[in-house]
C-alpha cells in the first residue's frame, strides 16, 4: 500500500527531528562550551582590575578526552590566574575520584587551584571530607574552602576568596550517597564564616547557589556557586520563564542589592542526562565600573548580538587552533620520516603540548627563567600558598608592632590560622 505525499513528508520530518535532538542530547553533554564574560565589582583596586578565573563545577565521573586532557587544554589556554572548583568533583554512587584526580594531573601546578566542596564531595567521606581526598588535592597544588578563605595578595591590595559547604541533612533511612543539603538560612553563614569583612573585595565560592539572599545579606561582593547543572535542560527563549523558585539560579548571572552571583552550568550530570545545556567552563573576569575591560568583553548576556560574536569569534579561534595543531603533526610526521630537524611549525606544537605536561611550580619556574634569558619575552609571575610557618611568622611580626591593626589579629591558634591560606604573587 502507498502511502500518501503527505504521510512521506511527515514521517522524514519526524526522523530527521529525532536525529537532531539525540544528536544534541550527545552534545549536550560531550561538547565543551567556553563562556568569557566580564564582571563589574564596586571598589576592586586597580591592581587587581581584570583578574581572570576559570570557574567550573560538577564535574563527576566525566572524561573529556585521555586523562581529561581535553579539558586541561582548554582551561590552560585562557591563561586563568586562578582555577575555581564550585563543589562535586567527584561521583559518591560511582565512589569515582578519577576523573578529578585525572584533571589535576592534566592541568599542571603553576595555576593555582581553590574549590569548595559540594554534596557529591561530602558523600564520599560519610558526610565529611575524606581525608584521602583532601590529602590528593593538596599534594595536587589544590586549596580547599570548606567555610574557611584564602586572600589574595597583589601589590599590597588584597581580594578575599571564601568557600562556603552547607551540612549535609543526615537521613538514617536514605544511604548517605542520597543525603541533600541543609537549608540555609541567613544566619548559617555567618555561623559558619563569621563577619564579612570590609577592607577588601569579597567572592564566595559555593556549591549551594539556592542560598543567594543569604549571601548577600552575608555581604559577598560577588559569588560564583555551581551545583544546578544548568537545569540539566534547557529550552530555547522560553527557559527561564518556566523555571520554578527551586531551580531559579541555574546559569548566568543574577543579581540581588549590592551582590552578583555568575552560576556555571557545571561539567557533568549524576543523571548524564543533559540537553540544550553543553557543559561549560566559565572564564569569569573581575573588572572596575570604568575599567576599558568592558569594551572588549561581554559584560550583560542580555545583548544577543554581543553573545552571538563572542560565540563566533571563539568558535573562529578553536578551529584555527586546531588547523594549526594538525599542520604541526603532520610537519612533525614527514621530518620524522626524513630524519630532518623539526620545522618551526612542529617545534610549536611541541611547545603547546609541554603546556599541558605536568610540572611544579619551581620546574616552572626554571623553565620561565631560561625563556627569558633567551629573550623570549616576559615572565609570567607564578602564585604559590605560603606555608602555615611563614604565615605565622609574618602574623607574630606584626602582632610585635602595638599599634600595628590588622584583620589577621583574630586569627592566634594553629587550627584558625589552618582555616586561611594566603596566596602571594612571586616574580621569576
């Protein structure tokens, strides 16, 4: 029996629909998105006026490439000066660390690395950080925020950056890899992180984005928070008007009184179901209400034709990197098969692989010192933790002065001092 013209056209529109939406199911959550965006603060000095951070969250057990090399290579390439973990890195029902461990391997120690923990964290530790996981993570060149900060040191102007974990709710009649959070209310963080303080520019990092009038009640200049997966989907313009109070903050950037909060849609799902929502790393630059930034980046998502370019001109960017990787493999192919020397072509692709080679800082560092005695142009400056002695040192130095008042005062005992790391610029 014929079908009739009608009856054709309909069932090839159906498959081609079916195709496209497995087609962006699959890319939803294999395709990595790079989002620049710049963030206006009040009163950030100037020294510290187009600081970059990468912020990315919920990665669980995904892989993007061998040994999440993938990933590492995208994230080393917008140069960050800081690597911004917003909670659940690992996978509790997987009891999977790898895929993190992996990433921090791939990535290499000279960008420093700060997270605070998410649900998926506490879950593998019963509820608490596993020592082991905290032990991976420092040896790593990681920082852990869990409702402690570090502050940042530039030039004698300083930036606070707190981490803030809820409690998990324990439930005796739910396995612990199902426990949710605690609800915040707004005196938990104060409980949990104590005064705001008022002589720097404060971010808080969380895994817990429901809590954002908390926050800015708390007094957090600015948040970066993950943990909602973009709303796992997303449907095109009508999304946010369908989103209920539980899953309002799921991307972008929101505001409340004197407070911003950028929500990253994360990496990974524990549901692996994503759609219209590719996993996404936030590249997330801090800049002055005047700063000349502003021109050059995005600064409201709101405009469609500034959304669109910077979509275009990264799009531009990746596939010429990628042309330029190839040519640099098959130049290295025929030198190799010719026993010639490298081509300049090769030799740049050697050095871009060595970007994403595992090396401490002070490798880095000798690496940096050698280039520039060469000449080949400036040294970055590399940022390390101090260690807790000089930290103590340097507290019991200006404690000596009576008239000295800082806001490290409060801070006497080795378990306070424990709960701050003090990041430091040092020049090559």
């Amino acid at each position: 029996m014929l079908l009739p013209n009608w009856l054709w056209i309909v069932l090839l529109l159906s498959a081609f629909a079916a195709c496209m939406i497995y087609m962006e199911f699959n890319r939803s959550k294999y395709v990595l998105s790079t989002t620049h965006k710049a963030v206006t603060v009040n009163g950030l000095p100037r020294v510290l006026d187009g600081m970059k951070f990468v912020v990315i969250s919920d990665l669980h057990s995904m892989s993007f490439g061998s040994k999440n090399a993938e990933l590492a290579r995208k994230v080393r390439r917008e140069r960050p000066d800081y690597i911004l973990f917003a909670g659940n890195m690992g996978d509790a029902k997987a009891a999977d660390l790898d895929a993190f461990y992996d990433f921090l391997d791939s990535v290499g120690r000279d960008i420093p690395v700060v997270m605070v923990p998410g649900k998926e964290d506490l879950r593998l530790g019963n509820g608490t950080l596993h020592k082991n996981f905290v032990k991976s993570v420092s040896e790593a060149g990681g920082v852990i925020l869990n409702n402690s900060r570090a502050e940042i040191n530039v030039d004698g102007e300083k930036l606070y950056i707190y981490g803030y974990c809820p409690s998990l709710k324990e439930d005796p009649a739910k396995p612990v890899k199902d426990w949710k959070f605690q609800k915040v209310r707004n005196n938990d963080v104060f409980d949990a992180l104590g005064e705001c303080p008022q002589d720097a520019t404060v971010i808080l990092l969380t895994g817990y984005p429901k809590a954002f009038e908390a926050y800015s009640r708390w007094g957090a200049s600015l948040v970066f928070a993950g943990g909602t997966h973009g709303g796992y989907y997303r449907l095109p313009f009508i999304d946010r008007l369908i989103r209920s109070n539980k899953i309002a903050y799921t991307s972008g950037e929101y505001r409340m009184a004197r407070s911003k909060m950028y929500v990253t849609r994360g990496l990974g799902s524990p549901s692996k179901i994503r759609f219209n929502n590719p996993p996404e790393i936030s590249v997330i630059s801090i800049a002055r209400p005047n700063s000349p930034l502003l021109n050059t980046m995005p600064v409201s998502t709101d405009n469609a034709y500034d959304v669109f370019m910077y979509w275009a001109r990264s799009e531009g960017r990746a596939i010429r990197e990628l042309l330029n990787e190839r040519t640099d493999a098959l130049h290295d192919w025929w030198d190799n098969l010719r026993h010639k020397e490298q081509s300049v072509y090769a030799k740049r692709g050697t050095e871009n692989k060595e970007k994403t080679v595992y090396m401490s800082p002070q490798e880095r560092a000798r690496v940096n010192a050698r280039r520039a005695m060469k000449g080949n142009g400036p040294v970055r400056r590399v940022s390390r933790v101090k260690t807790r002695a000089e930290y103590i040192s340097e507290l019991q130095a200006e404690m000596g002065n009576a008239d000295a008042v800082h806001s490290y005062d409060k801070f006497k005992t080795a378990e306070e001092i424990d709960k701050i790391k003090v990041f430091s610029d040092i020049k090559i």
